[in-house]
C-alpha cells in the first residue's frame, strides 16, 4: 500500500474553465494527471487530493469531474478547496462512489494511519489576509482541531494532515494549523493553493517542528501524484 497525494486538479468537465489559458503544465492537464496516475497508482493504493477539485458551482455539475476521479485506480480522499463551490452536503458526497471519501471534521483511516484535514485559509500576517478572513480562518482551526481529535480518540499515532490553503503565511510564520500540526504529533503535512514558480516558496517545506511538510500543487508536481508513505 502507498499513499499518494495532489491538490488543485482543477476539473472542468462541465464548465467553461479550459486552465489552457494559463499555458506550461495546464495545457491537457487532466490528460497528463491521468496517464501519470495510472503509471503510478494501484488499485491498493490511497490518494489525498487536497482541495480545488472542480470549478462547478453545483453538485450535479461537479459529477462528470468526480467520476473521472472515481475511475482512476486507488482509493481518494478529498477536501474542499476554496474554489469547490459545488462542495454541498458532505454525506450525500460521500455516497456517491466507494472510491472516494469526502473528509469534513472527521478522519480517515488508511492501514492503521490517520488522514485528517481542513480547507485552511489564509493565515493572519499574510499580505493578502484581510478581517473578514479572521472569521474563516477560526473555523477551519476547529475543524482541524475536530479531525485530529477524532484520530486521536480512534488510537491513531501516525498522523498525516492534508490542508488546501498553506500552513502558514507568505512569511512563513506559525500558525494555528502548525500549531495543532506540532500539539497532535502529525508526520506528514500536504498542501495546494500555491501555483508558479513565483509563489512556489511561499509557505513552509520540508522539516518543520517534527513535521514534514510537501507542497502538492499539480502545477508544482507537473500532473503526477507525490508518494508520501
């Protein structure tokens, strides 16, 4: 068993929203994902796709885009990124396909390791946080606290954290989701959002407070998942 992971697939299936437009990497890069995936990933195998999923605004809209997911080899785990506006109910989510697992305020086991994670958002002294991002960024520290806190209470030791946003601001400063990360004894921390070389560097990787931390952005990975464990 290996466990993989990827964030911001950025799927369009059933919208107007070709990533072609930002050309390198994005030209066919559901094409590339798909072919790399399949190279990669077996049927035993586990995969975090780390939010920004589709660019639907509606559930319905959004299942072409999942049942490419749902038919690529190996068990997914999902969260909701923050263009995943299609993002509804989280048990009609997960009812849709045994393949895949939608994580809200839970955990998920995968031999014996515990899957948690949140969105995440904008940290505070970020030069783009902004008041209203106080709000956000307090319930997705609960939902973190909640999921790691679910694996704790299942026995769980060995702890892998998948966040969209990153852990951290642009100046790489703790956070409260480092914080928890630290507090919780998490290995392995993945994350997204971030896209061109420009920002590439913008939060925290490698080894950091006993953590290792990997950015998973497709762009970053050029369409092929990360192995993780």
């Amino acid at each position: 068993m290996g466990i993989y992971a990827i964030a911001d697939l950025h799927l369009s299936f059933s919208s107007e929203k070709p990533m072609a437009i930002y050309g390198g990497v994005w030209v066919d890069h559901a094409k590339k994902t798909e072919e790399n995936w399949r190279r990669t990933v077996g049927e035993g195998d586990t995969v975090l796709i780390a939010g920004d999923i589709s660019w639907a605004l509606k559930q319905r809209e959004a299942e072409p885009d999942l049942r490419w997911i749902a038919a690529l080899p190996g068990k997914k785990v999902l969260i909701r990124g923050n263009h995943d506006l299609w993002w509804a109910s989280v048990s009609r989510l997960n009812a849709l396909d045994p393949s895949m697992y939608f994580l809200q305020n839970a955990h998920y086991e995968a031999e014996g390791i515990a899957i948690c994670g949140s969105r995440g958002w904008i940290c505070p002294g970020d030069s783009n946080f902004k008041e209203e991002d106080e709000k956000i960024y307090a319930r997705e520290r609960r939902r973190l606290e909640m999921s790691l806190a679910s694996a704790q209470k299942a026995g769980l030791a060995q702890k892998i954290v998948m966040l969209h946003f990153p852990p951290t601001n642009d100046k790489k400063e703790q956070s409260v989701f480092t914080e928890l990360i630290r507090d919780y004894g998490v290995s392995r921390v993945v994350y997204g959002h971030l896209h061109g070389t420009d920002v590439f560097g913008r939060s925290v990787r490698g080894y950091h407070c006993g953590a290792e931390y990997n950015l998973v952005s497709l762009d970053y990975l050029l369409c092929t998942p990360l192995r993780i464990i």
